[in-house]
C-alpha cells in the first residue's frame, strides 16, 4: 500500500484457503487482482487458484471470503464492486474469470454478476 504521495507504507499476504476439505499444507493464496470497496474500507481481492474473492481491511486483517467456489467462482483474475446500493438489491459484484486451459484442462473465460 502507498500513502497519497507515492509513498510505500506497507504490504500483507491473503490468508490461505478455508476449506475444510482442503489437505494440510495447501498452498498458498495467489492474489491476482483487487478493488476498494469505497465506504467499507475494505479490498476485495482475487485468490484466483483457490477460487475465492477475500475480504481485507487497509491494514492487511482477512475479513473473511465474500464469494467463493460454491458460489460458482472458478479463477476470478479481476473484481469490481458497485459503490453503492442498487434499488434493494444490494451491493452488485462483478468478477472476471479466465484460465488458459493447462494439462488438457479446457479454457475457461467468463464474466459473472452476483447480488450481494
């Protein structure tokens, strides 16, 4: 993070992965793009191998997963979050999605809007 001048002030590291049925030593989060979400002051970044948008605070604290793979999530590389509230539905999330398809995997490339 930088302060308004430029200037660098600190950086923090995801969490790594919640889930249960995840093996001991799993590894680590891979960040791979981020958002503010203005007037939470909080950042929703992509984990894109674990699957996940995570919820930090500026100074780094998880504030849990805001969606994951049971939500339908599979490599999120880019979010963005609607600063406001839309007509009772809630905060709008839009997130893109994009894997090349390694070791005979297919190619997977979407964009995702999900009401929160």
């Amino acid at each position: 993070m930088f302060d308004p001048k430029g200037t660098f002030q600190r950086f923090f590291n995801l969490p790594r992965r919640r889930s249960p049925s995840e093996a001991r030593g799993s590894p680590p989060a891979r960040p791979y793009g981020l958002c503010v979400i203005e007037g939470a002051n909080m950042l929703a970044v992509c984990d894109r191998d674990g699957h996940r948008i995570v919820l930090m605070t500026y100074d780094g604290a998880d504030a849990g997963d805001l969606l994951t793979a049971g939500d339908g999530l599979r490599y999120p590389c880019d979010v963005a979050v609607s600063p406001a509230e839309g007509q009772g539905q809630g905060k709008l999330v839009a997130v893109m999605e994009s894997s090349r398809g390694l070791l005979g995997n297919v190619p997977h490339h979407a964009i995702k809007l999900f009401a929160i």
